[in-house]
C-alpha cells in the first residue's frame, strides 16, 4: 500500500488534491481511498488529507502516520506543523516553493532520501500563470507523478477533468502537465523512464 499525506492551508485545495489522486490511482486499475481531515475550517488555517493506494481492497480508515508521500502545499507550515512525522526513509517529499531546501534547513532531509525523492516545484506561481488562483493543487499532483512515477499523468489529467467543470479543468491540466514536465526533466535518466 501506497500512503500519501497532503498538508496545506484551507483554500489551497488539499482535501482535493487527495480526491483527484484517488480518483487517478481507480482510473489505473488500482483500489483508492481520500480521507480529508478538518480543524478550523477557514481558509489560511492548517489543513491536511490523506490517500492510499493499493492493489487489494483498502480496509484501514484512521490517518496517515507513516507516509509513503508527503506533499506540501504550503512551505510556512515548516515552522509549525510536523508534516515530515513518520515518513518513511525511502519516502518522498514534495514541496511547494520558490526556494531551495536549505532556506527551510532541510538539506539534511533531502540529502537522506533516496535521489530524486525530495523535490521542489513552484505550484503556486504555476497555478498563478495557469488558472489564475494561487489554489497549487493540481500542479502538485503533477509533480507527484513526475516525482513518483505511481500514476500517470494522463490519469491525473482525466481525474481533473472529471472533478472540474471544462474550463476550470483546462487551466488545472496545464499546470499538472508543466510541474510534471519540470520535475520530468530533471530526475535521473532510470526514474525519468519510470515517470513515462
């Protein structure tokens, strides 16, 4: 079983994102759950939802501990949340942000995943350009299958189609498809292979 915990901030489309991916993973032939966790429901205040993929039907309900997969869309959580608890060593990170690991003092982290597992990839200013919102849902989900190489970009791509009407969906799509391209190119030659 692959878990996936998504940590972001209410208005960034989290509890989304982890609807999407599950919807994507079904799509693939494989079992999927979306569990969406709440506090204070406001926008700005901290949000986090959860994902499991598997091959075999998924009986587990209670949150994520040990992540296969962190994914965070919102970097200012690193001062205040522990959103890298219980990731696994050969786990993966990815982060939203225009700046590099060491700004947040996480070269240590990054250093200690396998190559390519912790990667950065600016999803807001892509969902800026593509969309017009600052909501880096979709563009992350993007970069989770670069980075991954679990799912595939076309299923992203038709899961985001599915959940938004068209022309908030095409937006989406195109900053999926370019966080996916940028994470694509620059992962080593073996994993660029599998992220196709």
């Amino acid at each position: 079983m692959f878990q996936v915990r998504i940590h972001g901030r209410g208005g960034q489309g989290v509890v989304t994102a982890a609807e999407v991916l599950s919807v994507a993973a079904f799509a693939e032939g494989r079992h999927a759950q979306a569990i969406p966790s709440f506090g204070s429901e406001r926008t700005g205040a901290p949000v986090v939802a959860f994902c499991r993929i598997d091959e075999r039907p998924i009986r587990l309900r209670e949150p994520v501990v040990d992540p296969d997969c962190v994914i965070i869309a919102d970097a200012t959580l690193l001062g205040g949340v522990d959103v890298l608890s219980g990731l696994r060593p050969d786990g993966y990170v990815l982060l939203n942000s225009t700046r590099d690991w060491a700004a947040y003092g996480l070269t240590e982290m990054a250093e200690q995943l396998p190559a390519g597992h912790a990667r950065i990839v600016e999803a807001t200013s892509l969902a800026l350009g593509h969309v017009g919102r600052p909501v880096p849902n979709a563009a992350l989900l993007g970069g989770f299958a670069a980075m991954t190489g679990l799912i595939s970009l076309p299923s992203v791509v038709a899961a985001i189609e599915e959940r938004f009407p068209t022309h908030i969906a095409r937006g989406n799509v195109a900053a999926a498809t370019e966080a996916f391209e940028q994470l694509r190119i620059a992962l080593p030659e073996a994993d660029r292979a599998q992220a196709d």
